[in-house]
C-alpha cells in the first residue's frame, strides 16, 4: 500500500520484480529472498573481479572475502533488502568501467537499472556522464543524457500511474 502509514518507498524495478515473483504464490517472498540471495553472490563475484582486474587475484578475493564476512550485509540478505541488488549493480558498473576506461553506454546502461531500485545511482550516472562528457562527441552527449535521464523519468512516471502524484516517492 503506496499510503499506509510508515509505507517504504516505492521503487519501480523491485516493484516490478515482486510482480514477478506473484507467479510463485504463496511463495513469492521466498523468490524474492532468492533474488537478493543471488544478488549477494554476484556482489561478492563481482568484487572479487573488480580487485582482480584492478590489482591482483589475491586483492580480488581478499575484497571477496570482506563482503562474505560482513555481519550487516549478511543480515540485509537475510531481511532481502533490495539494497543488496542495488550494490550488485553498482559493482557491476565499476567493474565495466575498471575492465576499459571511459567505456560510456553499458555503465551508464548498467547505473539506469540501478537508479530503478535507488535514487542514489542517479548520482552516480551524473557524475560518470560528466567525466564522461569531454571526450564524447554531441551524438554520443545525447545518448548519455538520455541514459542519465531515464531512471528518474521511469521512477516519476511509475508515481504518477500508481498514486497519481508524479513526485509521491518525494513526500515519504
């Protein structure tokens, strides 16, 4: 209920997502818990990618193993919070950008789907797409604009259908 009292914030990609996990029934709550399970895994494999491609193996798997032992992580997991796939998604983005510089189009891609479930990757693709900014041409600006733009755009327009209130996230 988007207007109970102490409501959370709605979110339009787990929302989404927990439309999905309908199919599972009685059980959508477990498919849910599984998606932030796996959601884990790939926070800590892509940690582990991002220390290796950075530095060394060992770096990667000492950065791995930090993730693994962190009781507040482990406890996210456990309630799934959707907080664990937004850090796998920015993880994801990190790791595109350390494999190849300024690489553009798939971080920002990657930082759009991660905006979907926290406004705080909006940030995030702001502050890429101006370091991005000089060296991309005006197609390449436009495109880049449109990615930051579009998490924002989707989040306001999933508001403004649901409540009919375009900014009720806002509100709290």
């Amino acid at each position: 209920d988007y207007e109970a009292a102490f409501a959370p914030t709605p979110h339009p990609l787990w929302t989404f997502v927990a439309g999905l996990a309908l199919i599972f029934g009685e059980h959508a709550d477990k498919a849910m818990a599984w998606v932030v399970l796996l959601s884990f895994g790939g926070l800590v494999w892509l940690l582990y990618r991002i220390g290796a491609t950075l530095f060394t193996r060992v770096a990667g798997a000492l950065a791995g193993a930090v993730v693994v032992t962190r009781y507040a992580l482990e406890r996210d997991v456990l309630l799934a919070y959707l907080d664990i796939t937004f850090a796998m998604l920015v993880a994801w983005a990190v790791l595109l950008e350390a494999q190849r510089r300024r690489r553009g189009t798939p971080v920002l891609a990657v930082l759009a789907v991660a905006g979907l479930l926290r406004p705080e990757a909006w940030v995030l693709a702001g502050l890429y797409l101006l370091w991005l900014w000089p060296g991309l041409d005006a197609r390449g600006r436009a495109r880049a604009v449109a990615l930051v733009a579009l998490a924002p755009v989707i989040w306001v327009a999933s508001d403004a259908i649901v409540t009919g209130d375009a900014l009720h996230s806002l509100h709290g």
